[in-house]
C-alpha cells in the first residue's frame, strides 16, 4: 500500500540555520511528490511539488526538495530558517495519473528558536 | 482571487445533533475533496468529486456521513447524527484538472467540537 512517512514529529531549529525535514514513500510507480505547510488555525499551503525532470525542485518562501528514488526520498530543506517558519509541514505522495488523491504523512512540526 | 471557501470556521454541537459543513471551491475547479484532520490519524480523504459527481468515497467512515455536490460552486458534508469522536478539522479542497501540477487548494477548515 501507498504510504508516507515522516519520521520526524517535531524538530526545533535556530533561527538564521538551515532545515532539513525528512519524507520517505512507499509507491509502486513513479511517484508524484508534495510538500505542503500548514500554519496554526489555518489551511494547507502547497510549497512545491515533483512530478518529473529535475529531481531538485524549488519552491515558495525560499523551500525546495530533493527527490531520491534510490533511497525513495524527497526531503524538503531551507538554508536560512526565519521564526515565521514555524509551522507542520506535511509530506504527500499523489496517487493515480491525475494526482487526484494525496496520501499524507504525519506531518513534522517546525519550531524556532531565537 | 477567492480561494475555497468554507463555513462554519468553527461549530459546537451536541452529540446527535445534525452538522452541516460547507464548501464553495475555486471558481472553474472540476475536482472537489473532503479531508479530515485528527491527532490521531493525521489527514484522510473522506471522498472526492469530479464535475459534481462523487468519484471515490471509500474514506467515508460510516453511513452517519454524507457529502453532496448539486451544483459546480457548492458542497456540503453532513454528519448525523454527529458523535463526539466526530471532533476534528474538516478540510474542503479543490483542483482542475490539467492545471500546471494540478495542484490541490485548500480551504482553511472547518473546526468541529461535539460534546
């Protein structure tokens, strides 16, 4: 079965330090990828996604994500983490042709520290 | 643009009262989902639609939950009766297909409370 997983629950960073959150999937075909963040009381934001091409994939607010089919992975990273970064953030693998259903991980939740 | 639109942003009920949530998707979206957000078991499709027709809704819990599409701008998920381990955040989201990454938006929640 199609899964998703985020090892991490919480990771605490220092503002002005780099992020590395971890996702790692479980999917048959080729897979289509999806980070996405969710801040206190409000909804789910799309950071970036992958679908084909260049494994790196950029996205807003300075994000992007390596997509590792050998190690089936696609782990998001921010060089520089600012306090308004705190957040969970939710790794997700979208399944059928049409991405139509997305399977999400657990989430991790992003703290920053001064 | 507006984006997905939800109502009520908040609801307290009592066990075995009726809920109806309310979804208006991005005008000229042809896919409409419903997600639930627990502690317990993160985000769960509960079922989907395309051009207003119910296409999967194998995450529906059980027959107390129903979801409704009559027309392109409007949708609504009703729960009764409603139980308390009914409690959570119930996400509405929406896509077109053939959009660059067709790419799924969603709404801010609905936060349900079932005392």
């Amino acid at each position: 079965a199609q899964s998703v997983t985020q090892p991490d629950i919480h990771i605490t960073v220092s503002e002005g330090a780099s992020l590395e959150l971890r996702c790692n999937y479980s999917y048959g075909a080729t897979p289509y990828l999806f980070w996405y963040v969710q801040s206190p009381g409000q909804g789910l934001q799309l950071l970036l996604k992958y679908f084909s091409g260049d494994t790196l994939v950029q996205g807003i607010k300075g994000f992007e994500a390596e997509f590792k089919r050998s190690q089936s992975s696609f782990n998001l990273r921010k060089p520089s983490v600012h306090w308004s970064d705190a957040a969970e953030y939710f790794c997700a693998v979208g399944l059928n042709t049409g991405f139509q259903k997305l399977v999400f991980g657990t989430g991790t939740r992003l703290l920053v520290s001064p | 643009d507006a984006g997905v639109i939800q109502s009520p942003r908040h609801e307290v009920t009592e066990m075995g009262q009726e809920v109806t949530l309310r979804c208006k998707p991005i005008s000229g979206h042809d896919y409409l989902f419903w997600y639930r957000q627990t502690m317990m078991r993160g985000l769960e499709l509960l079922i989907y639609f395309n051009n207003n027709v119910p296409i999967d809704d194998s995450g529906m819990p059980e027959d107390r939950f129903s979801a409704k599409m009559p027309n392109a701008s409007f949708s609504t998920l009703k729960i009764q009766p409603s139980e308390p381990r009914d409690s959570a955040v119930y996400f509405c989201a929406s896509s077109l297909m053939g959009s660059p990454g067709n790419t799924i938006y969603f709404g801010e929640g609905s936060w349900l409370t079932v005392v």
